[in-house]
C-alpha cells in the first residue's frame, strides 16, 4: 500500500448543496422494485444461466412478488433472446409483471432487442451509455455534445421501432451509466435528452435509472446527487425516478436507503446480493430493513430458505452464513450475556405484540426460520443460553441458582473440547452430572401411613450390597429425607421444585432439590425424572446427595 493514496486515488467530488432535504425524510412506502438476477446478476456468475434455468428463477421471481423483471441483454446472447420469447409466446408472464430487457445504446443491437419482446403486453426498453468523463474519453472517445447526441439517436430508434408496434405498451428505461462519477450537468443533460426525445407524457412513461455502477463515494454523496436530480429533471411527473447500486465498498443498501430518502421511487437489484464484482444492492436486506422499521416491502421474504435454495442453485453462488436475514447463523448467539438477554426477551415476548426480543431485529419466524438454532453453546456461553437449550428442546427449567452451577460444568467442558456444544451434548452432560446416580442404582419405595406420619421405606444396591433405609416424615419426601440421613449422615433441602416435561399421557415429572450438608454449605442440586412424581422426588434426593459427595456412615437394615 502507499504511504500517500491520494497520490493515486482520487477523492470523489461532493454535490454543493445548502438545503438538502434528504437527511429529514424517513422510508415511508415501498419502492418499485426491478429485479436484475437475470441480467446483472447472470453477469457476474461462472455459468451464466441456462433457459431452463432462468424460466425457474423468474417464476421464483414473480412468487417472491416483483413487478418488474430485467430477463436480460437479448441482443448479446442467444439464450436471453430465447428466455423473453419463451415467456412472451407461452405467456408465463403473469399480467401485472412487465419484462424488462437491457441492450447498449447501438442500433444493430435495439433493433434485436425490440424484436425480442414484440407480441408482450407491455415491456420496458432499456438503453444504457456511460457518461462519466473516463469512459466518454477512452471508451467511446466523445465530446459531451457528441455523447448527448448518440442518447438522442439512440432514444430515437427506439421510439420509431416501437412506434410501429402499438399492441404493446412500451416504456423506455434510459441509464447514464456511471452517473455516480459524471458532472451532474452532464448527467442531467443526457436524462432530459432521453425525456424529451421520447416524449415522456402521458401514456408514454420513461424511467431513468441513476446507476452507482461502481460505488465510490460515501452513501450521503449519492443522495445529494440524488435530490439534486430529482429537482431538476424534466416532465418530472411522468418520470420514475430509479437507482442502481453496486456494493464496491461495502454500502450499497446504505446508498439506496438515503436515495430513498432523496426521492428514488424505484431500485433495481439483486436477491441476496449477487451481481458484478462485490454486487448489486441486496433487495432482500433492503426489503427487510423496511419490513423491521414497520413498512411493507410488498415482497414476500415468509419462506427465505426456499428462496436462497434456489437463487443458490441458479447461480451456483453461496450465500454468507452472516449475509443480513438469511445466513445460517444470523439467529444464533454464542456469547453468555447476549444468550442471557434473548432467553429473557423470549420470557417476556407478548404473541402478537411490538417484537422486543434483544439481539435479534426480526422474528426469525417471520421470515420462516425457527428459534431452533438461536442459541448455540461454546465456551463463550453463559447460563441463560444453557437454560434456553435445556428449557425449549428437554423440557427442563432449571432454577437460577441450579443455572449458574450447571454452566460451570458446560464451561469447564467445552474448554476440554474446544468446541461447541450440542443440545444432544449438552443433554448428556446434563444427565452424567445430574441423573446418573439415581438411573444407575434403581431405587425401590414404599410408603405408608402411620398415626398421621408417613413411613417410606427405600431400597437400592450399592457396590454389590442391598441396602435398605427407613425413615418417617410428614409427607412422602419428609420421609424419604430422614431415611438417607439414616444412611449418609445429615444434609438440609434448601428448595424443591418440580414440574412436568412433555405433556398428555408421556408427561413426566422433573423434581429439581437444592441441597446442603455441613461440609458443603453453600449446596448442590439434584434431579430425578420419573413418571411418577413422588419417585422423581426419591430420585433427586438420591441425586443431590450423590452430589454433595455424602458416603454412607451408618449401614442400617441390609435386607
Ligand atoms: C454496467 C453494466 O453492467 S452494463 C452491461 C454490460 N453487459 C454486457 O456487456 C453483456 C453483454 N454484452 C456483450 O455480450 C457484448 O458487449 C455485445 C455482444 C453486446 C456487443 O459485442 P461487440 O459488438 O463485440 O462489442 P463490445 O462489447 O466489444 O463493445 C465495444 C463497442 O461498443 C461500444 N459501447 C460500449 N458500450 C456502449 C454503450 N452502452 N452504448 C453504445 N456503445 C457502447 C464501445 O465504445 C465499443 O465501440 P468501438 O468498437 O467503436 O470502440
Ligand atoms: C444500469 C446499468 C447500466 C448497470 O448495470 C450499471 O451501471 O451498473
């Protein structure tokens, strides 16, 4: 890298304007949207597509709900000039989509261009040139005068070819190409040219689509440039005013959202940000931007997997497991106090109310993701995530205290494996620390009533013995309490909960005890699932003075 860059990069030029209006304005309504996965974004791809491939990604299209399609550049590919026929001639265009097709400003290539699309209802014409002053003096090697000529020639040709084909509704799309890097004199001089020449009026509508084709300034620069269009174009109201960002620098939905906000009525992009170089706009991040501010984007996003399965198929390109809404881990969180917030932001969330979950700016439902993978858990996690996990996928509510004891073990376990751990892992580790002891040695009871006290008799193997331990109590875990003490010395319960996991006939009982003994003051927890309630009781006693690592003292009533 150089020391200076200025020495080798310029500084792009900033629009001189006192009273811009922009930066008050909010996104109030859905652009139009023109999708160009079919032009641009089969740009930009190691095999461009096939017809039959293009006929599915345009159905996919007109599912997700765009009105306007770009099928693609007819006049440069046999395949695109067949992709447009197919749809017009088998009319798989449903009636309120118009196909837009893309040609440069030549008159070979309009001719075959309007000839792709004769016989539609309607169909946008889409001519392009680059204005900007590197392409004007090594491409095209024009004068500005010259350059503003050829848009007049070239909007001409396209007026007298459709002219002659009045069945269908015709609207004409002119881009200054790279509009972002021309003078906005000139830029504006080239617009009015196409406005005027095609005589945009009533029944005759012309978009002019303002194009970042390579982004270069920062996303307020483009708006500025945006607004001061915007002001000044001619037969304003019978123009839709239309941008195109590129993502060369990262900010590509930025710079559409402020031209939003400058006036833009339409934008043209592709799904999930396919498109030459770093891409064009990403309409799904746009759309859902819009979606979580309250607006409807007017596409539908409800299935998001199924859609980027298909545009992954179709462009062979992956998406991101970060990419905005869509990438697998977008809903997952790994840290401990973000988990924390979200298990608390789930706790609280009202159904069919003003979504505050924390962390997470969209329902993963709305968009059909489930909350399946919200938490993951690796050595960064802390006890609200482990609780979640234990919680929605087995049923078990841990008690806060129990929460923090328990991920110190997951702690301590996935620092062993430096690795994430499982819900079936964390599941297993949950039964190796706290059913083990009961599942190992199966315990039998029997209880009964004596004078208003209840008796319970417990019976269970220990290292090849039988034992057998009595005691009384006035209730059945009282009495299960007193006959351990007979056998492993005193311990205290410190709380007692117990609720079911799973429901109807499988409905099982989970009893958490809390516990202490004198040499372990501070407690552990035990628990016991049974489908019977008072042996979940018996078998988180026998859990938690397993944990607190009370040995026999007093071998009593061996059978
Ligand atoms: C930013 C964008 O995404 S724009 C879209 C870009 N997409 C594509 O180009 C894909 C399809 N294009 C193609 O396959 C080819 O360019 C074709 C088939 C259309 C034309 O191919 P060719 O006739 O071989 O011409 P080629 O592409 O090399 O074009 C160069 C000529 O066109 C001129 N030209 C380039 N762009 C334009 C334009 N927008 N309007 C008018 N003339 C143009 C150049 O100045 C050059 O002219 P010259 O030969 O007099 O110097
Ligand atoms: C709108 C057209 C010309 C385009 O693809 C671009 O400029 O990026």
């Amino acid at each position: 890298m150089l020391a200076n860059p200025a020495t080798k990069y310029r500084r792009a030029t900033t629009v001189d304007m006192t009273n811009r209006q922009w930066p008050n304005q909010q996104i109030e309504k859905a652009p139009v949207w023109l999708s160009t996965d079919l032009r641009d974004g089969n740009q930009a791809i190691f095999e461009p597509m096939s017809v039959a491939t293009k006929l599915r990604f345009f159905d996919e299209l007109v599912n997700v709900g765009f009105k306007e399609i770009e099928t693609g550049f007819p006049a440069a590919s046999q395949i695109d000039f067949d992709v447009i026929r197919t749809l017009i001639d088998e009319g798989r265009i449903p009636d309120d989509v118009t196909p837009m097709v893309m040609t440069q400003a030549r008159d070979d290539l309009i001719e075959r261009t309007v000839q792709s699309v004769i016989g539609a209802k309607r169909a946008i014409i889409h001519i392009y040139n680059s204005t900007a002053p590197v392409w004007r003096n090594t491409v095209f090697r024009m004068t500005v005068p010259e350059v503003i000529d050829m848009v007049r020639q070239r909007v001409q040709t396209v007026k007298r070819l459709t002219d002659a084909h009045p069945e269908t509704e015709w609207v004409l799309q002119y881009s200054p190409e790279c509009f972002n890097m021309t003078e906005l004199d000139v830029a504006l001089q080239a617009c009015n040219t196409a406005i005027d020449t095609w005589n945009a009026g009533p029944g005759r509508p012309i978009i002019i689509n303002l194009p970042t084709t390579v982004e270069w300034s920062t996303p307020n620069v483009f708006a500025d440039q945006i607004e001061w269009m915007n002001t000044r174009l001619n037969r304003r109201a019978h123009v839709v005013l239309s941008v195109h960002p590129h993502n060369d620098r990262g900010t590509g939905v930025a710079t559409a959202e402020l031209a939003m906000m400058a006036g833009a009525q339409r934008v043209e992009g592709c799904l999930f940000g396919n498109g030459e170089r770093c891409g064009n706009v990403d309409i799904v991040t746009l759309a859902l931007n819009m979606y979580t501010q309250g607006v409807h984007p007017g596409l539908d996003f409800s299935n998001i997997n199924a859609i980027a399965r298909v545009v992954e198929e179709c462009t062979q390109l992956p998406i991101h497991p970060r990419h905005p809404y869509v990438g697998d881990l977008v809903y997952t969180a790994f840290s401990g106090s973000h988990q924390d917030a979200i298990k608390k932001g789930f706790d609280k969330q009202i159904d069919g109310g003003i979504w505050e979950v924390p962390y997470l700016p969209i329902d993963p439902k709305d968009v059909g993701r489930t909350y399946d993978s919200v938490i993951r858990v690796n050595s960064q996690s802390g006890k609200g995530g482990i609780a979640y996990i234990l919680e929605r996928e087995h049923g078990v509510v841990m008690p806060r205290r129990m929460q923090v004891e328990f991920s110190a073990v997951v702690q301590q376990e996935s620092e062993r494996t430096e690795k994430e751990v499982s819900s079936t892992e964390l599941w297993s580790l949950f039964q190796r620390t706290y059913l083990i002891a009961t599942e190992q040695g199966a315990v039998q009871t029997r209880f009964n009533e004596q004078g208003g006290q209840t008796r319970a008799v417990l019976k269970w193997q220990q290292s090849g013995e039988a034992i057998s331990v009595e005691g009384t109590g006035n209730g059945p875990v009282d009495a299960a309490v007193n006959a351990l003490q007979q056998q492993f010395g005193p311990f205290n319960v410190v709380s007692y909960e117990e609720r079911s996991q799973g429901q109807g006939a499988q409905a099982k009982a989970v009893c958490i005890i809390e516990a202490s003994s004198p040499d372990m003051p501070a407690g552990r927890f035990g628990v016991g699932i049974d489908d019977n309630i008072v042996m979940a009781s018996v078998k988180a006693l026998m859990s938690v003075v397993h944990r607190l690592g009370l040995q026999a003292t007093v071998h009593c009533a061996h059978d």
